[in-house]
C-alpha cells in the first residue's frame, strides 16, 4: 500500500539508507579485526590508519558486541594496548634463566597464545562484522541470519496491518488514484458530466 499510495509512505528522513563500503576499505576493516584478535597489533595500528577504515568500523561497531552494544572500537583499541605481549614480544617462548645451552618454556604470561582472550559469543560477533561488511549488499539469506543473530521476523496480525496503514480492508483495489471495493468499478461519466462516477457491478 505504501510503495503506491504516497499518503501511506513514511517521511524521507526515517527511511534507513543501506551505505554500500568500498570493497577495499572494507578488507582492510575486516583485516584489522583480525589482526587484533591474533595480537599482532603493529599491523593493525596500520590498518586502522588507513583513510576510511576507522569509519566504516566505528560506522558497524555494533555488530562486534553479542548484544548490539556500541563500543566495539574502543574495546578493540583497547584490546591493542596490551599486545604484543611485554613478556616474550609476541615469540611465545622465553629463555629459561641462566640456561647453558639456551632452553625455552612457554611464556608464562600469554601462556604461548598472542591476541585477546574472546568467548565464543564474542568470536561469532566479530566474524558476523567481517561476513556483513565483506558481503556488502548482495547477502543471501544464511549471511542475514548470521548478521542478525537469527532474531525472528514478527507475525503480522492483518487486523493490526490495516491500522498501521489506517486503511479500510472492504475496499482492497486501488484504482484511479483511490481504494476502491472488490465489487466496485471506476465507470467514465457522460461528456460534460464532470469526471468520473462510482458503479456496482459495472452499472451506473
């Protein structure tokens, strides 16, 4: 009703605009929440300078929050500060104390694993930010599932419809610029008659 009765649309100003990426600065986006997951911070600093990329994260930070928070930046900028590791500089390995010949252990303080300690509701976050910006806006259905988190789609009462769209369910048919009923036809006037006049079964 509302793609072909103007009255019925919403203003321009609440209408969501999807805002394609630059596939490049999308990659470097997408590369640089993976650099940081992986600690390897030096890299990412890079990235993250790059023209645009800020933006387009800060832009979708809130898909990398499991509840659609803000933030999503700052935690990982955050997450920047303490890497690489001030133990073993991102080796994963430390030599042990006055050791002849050289023997190694597992850095005791990253514990030989570089990058921020995520739980699995937070991995899928930042993978559903990767898969949306990568994807652009030919996303298939599984790809809108994964961004959304499978939220369910809400089921429309058809009474509820109608008042939403403040229209009158007996007259379904949209003719000649207004809503008419199933059995009600738009019959031409006599010339000089004026317009147009309303007709029952096709009778004036």
């Amino acid at each position: 009703a509302r793609s072909i009765d103007r009255r019925l649309a919403l203003p321009e100003w609440s209408s969501k605009r999807s805002e394609a990426s630059d596939p490049t600065t999308a990659y470097l986006a997408s590369l640089f929440v993976g650099l940081v997951r992986a600690g390897d911070t030096v890299r990412a600093q890079k990235v993250l300078a790059q023209p645009g990329v800020r933006e387009l994260i800060k832009r979708n930070e809130r898909l990398l929050s499991p509840i659609g928070d803000t933030g999503g930046l700052s935690n990982l900028e955050r997450e920047m500060t303490r890497w690489p590791c001030p133990e073993c500089a991102g080796k994963r390995i430390v030599r042990k104390y006055q050791s002849i010949p050289p023997q190694y252990r597992v850095c005791s303080v990253c514990n030989g694993t570089l990058g921020p300690r995520i739980i699995p509701e937070e991995l899928a976050a930042q993978l559903r930010f990767e898969s949306r910006i990568l994807a652009g806006t030919a996303r298939s259905w599984a790809s809108e599932v994964l961004s959304d988190g499978g939220a369910p789609l809400r089921d429309v009462d058809p009474d509820e419809l109608v008042k939403v769209l403040r229209l009158d369910p007996s007259r379904p048919l949209w003719r000649e610029g207004r809503w008419l009923a199933a059995n009600v036809q738009p019959v031409q006037a006599p010339p000089g008659d004026g317009g147009v006049r309303e007709g029952v079964d096709g009778k004036k």
